[in-house]
C-alpha cells in the first residue's frame, strides 16, 4: 500500500475508538461474553482491544495471540485455495465435478423440498466447479426446511459438523453426500455450508494433497498465518477458550467444547472448509489485508487481482439473492437477524444494499462459535472480533452489531 494511500485512510477518532472499548467492555462486563479479542484497522492502523477471561468463571486473560474456532468464519478463508486452482487453471468455473467427485455424478433431485426421498427426477443437467463455489450444486443446509426426510437425512449421516454425528473421513463423507437426492436443480438455488465442505474434498482430489496441507502451503505460511489450521497443537492447547452454548432460556453457560480433550484437540477425520478452521485475530488480519490489497501480502503475490474481485463480488442471480434474502431475514431465531447482506460471492457475503452501517462491497462472514470478520474496500476497514460464546442465544449477534456499528463510527475523515 502506498504512503499516500495509507495516509488517506488512517482517519479513526480517538474518541470512536474508545467508544469501540467502551461497548466491547459492556458486553464483558455485564457477563454475557466472558472475553473477547477485537481487532479493527484500517491504512497502516491496527487497534486490538483484549477484554475479560478465557472462562465464564475467570481465570486467565484473554489476549492478542488466543486462539478461536472459527466456525462459520471458516469459509471465506478456505475458499482461497480454489482460487488458486482456478488461477493456475487446475480447475475451471464451468467444469463438470464428475472426473474429482464421481459420487455426484447422475444426480436424482427431489419433486418437492418436503417429499420421500425417492420422490425425484433426474437432474438437468451434471454439477459444475461454479456450482460448488457459489453453493450452489443442490444440497445444503436450509434453515426453512428443518424437519423435512432430506434435512433429517442431512443431519443423521454426519454430514454436518456435529449435528449430532461427527462428520466421517471425506471419502466415506461423499459415499453418504453421493447417496442422497439433491434438494434443488444444480446452479438453481443458494444453500448454504455443504459447499464449503465439499470444496476442501475436492481441492484435496484436485492437488493429491490433504486440504490443510495445500492450505499451508499456499495461503497459510505465505501469510505467516502460524496459528491456523484444522485442530490445536498440545503445545498451543492452552490459549484455546472452552466454547459455551448458553441456554436459550436460562442464558446459564453451558461448555459446548472444552480445550483439552475436546474437538479441536486433535486432527480431525474430515477437514472441513465449512467451519473447522482454528485462528487468531492476527493471522485473520493478515489474509483479510491481502485481499483488500488485491491478492498481495508484502511483496509476494498470493491471489490473482481477478480471482480476488470474483470471489469478493456478489454471483447470485436476482431470484437466487431474494432466497437467500428471505432466508435470512426470516428466520431471525436462528441469525437474530445477521443477514443484512444481500449477495453471496465465493465463501462469503457481500453486501449488495445497505442495511446498515456497513456500505456496499463489504465482504466477510460471521461464525456460529460467536467470530465475525469482514473487510470492506470502500473505507479500506477490516474488522475482526472474536469470542467463543455460540449463537444459541443473541448477546453474540448483538455484540457483532454494535462492534460494526462502532467501527464505522469511529471513522474520522
């Protein structure tokens, strides 16, 4: 980034910054999020605020380097190594999946979202790579259709994280994935999550690697991003928090996952894209930089300027969009309404109107372990706050507002 460039865009208030701090240390304070690391920059300006425990009950602080699952926030970014694929042309948008994944190969889709599952008709036409990218290939996780034999299915054959079978290897994964009918016509309709698993199963496919191994290799160390990946070292297990699920009724803190022990403390039998990744705020910082800056960390070129435009602009068609529109701001039980985005790019949203304080092209995601990330070209804003308190009740989705709101409040030019 330029000099010129870095001053134009160094301009938060100190009072708007401290209205940040105030707020975040509100949510603390008042013993609905335990602890949390918030991170926001902007030019050549970087704050972090690190604020409370790293247990409901106390304890130790939290700080700058502890390390978070990622959950949703996952997918925008283990979406980068298709783009890398499709930069060096190892994949095409419009290729068939067939050659990679032959399990989806003559696909069988339901009549109706609601009917038996061998109430179907053939698919139309074969599964594309772009399909797979932009979600939509005709499977996925869609909150309108809960109780329905498919969505049932979904859930009982572990093809979901933990939703309650722990998700297999990927190759008996795509068997169960290969086995089911579509819910929807290849390239007709968002859904959202199966896709981003898929992705890493078929990045793994396409390079001979394991999906974590590529994404090291490529992405990971290339941006110094040290502490990501797809379980927490021994020697590391100790800056992971618990990750609670209050209860819906009584807000009483419930342990969803303890650090030691528990999911992310071994390497897991499916990698998934979808939201298995562990991080920091830094190494969250340092990718979210690169694709503001067009696909470049320092000196070294990481992404194609074009493969990052693609995947940061909105590829839903009108009709798509008003679905994933609908889905979201209807179902305000399970998003507590975060869903004022509009448009979905390659593993991520990016907003297409605006619905709050955020402008247009902003582009990130949120996580259901209560982890919010998003960068926006417009202010040159990237924002990532961080905690491990899941949204089974809204005080995480309402801290995501309110850290937004005061971020680009906080703006000075």
């Amino acid at each position: 980034m330029s000099i010129a460039l870095a001053d134009q865009y160094s301009g938060f208030s100190k009072t708007g910054l401290q209205r940040v701090r105030d707020v975040l240390t509100r949510y603390v304070e008042s013993g609905k999020i335990p602890g949390l690391v918030a991170l926001v920059s902007r030019g050549e300006e970087t704050h972090v605020e690190a604020l409370g425990t790293m247990r409901h009950e106390g304890g130790e602080p939290m700080r700058r380097d502890t390390i978070f699952r990622m959950a949703s926030t996952s997918k925008p970014v283990a979406i980068s190594a298709a783009m890398i694929l499709l930069d060096e042309c190892r994949l095409r948008l419009d290729d068939l999946v067939d050659p990679w994944l032959p399990e989806l190969a003559d696909r069988q889709v339901l009549k109706r979202i609601d009917g038996p599952l061998d109430d179907t008709v053939p698919a139309r036409r074969p599964i594309t790579v772009r399909d797979v990218l932009t979600s939509t290939f005709g499977l996925g996780m869609d909150m309108t259709s809960l109780g329905t034999p498919i969505m049932n299915t979904v859930f009982e054959q572990g093809l979901t994280p933990n939703l309650p079978e722990p998700m297999p290897e990927p190759d008996e994964w795509m068997r169960r994935l290969g086995a089911l009918p579509l819910m929807h016509q290849p390239g007709e309709r968002w859904q959202y999550h199966i896709a981003s698993d898929l992705l890493g199963v078929l990045v793994a496919r396409v390079t001979g690697q394991s999906y974590e191994t590529f994404l090291r290799e490529r992405i990971f160390d290339p941006l110094g991003m040290k502490d990501t990946g797809f379980h927490v070292p021994a020697d590391k297990i100790d800056r992971l928090p618990p990750l609670y699920a209050p209860d819906p009724q009584t807000g009483e803190f419930h342990v969803w996952d303890e650090a030691e022990g528990g999911r992310h403390s071994a390497p897991p039998a499916f990698q998934g894209g979808g939201g298995g990744l562990n991080s920091t705020a830094d190494d969250y910082h340092a990718y979210f930089r690169m694709l503001l800056n067009g696909g470049i960390h320092g000196s070294e070129r990481i992404l194609s300027r074009a493969a990052v435009e693609l995947m940061t602009t909105n590829r839903l068609a009108p009709e798509q969009q008003a679905a994933r529109h609908a889905m979201a701001v209807n179902n305000v039980h399970v998003s507590f309404g975060q869903g004022q985005h509009g448009g979905w790019g390659f593993g991520m949203a990016v907003r297409t109107y605006r619905g709050d304080y955020a402008p247009i092209g902003q582009f990130g995601w949120d996580g259901g372990s209560g982890t919010s990330t998003y960068a926006d070209p417009e202010t040159q804003i990237t924002g990532i706050l961080l905690t491990q308190v899941g949204t089974s009740v809204p005080d995480p989705a309402r801290l995501f507002h309110d850290f937004w709101t005061t971020v680009y409040q906080a703006i000075d030019d």
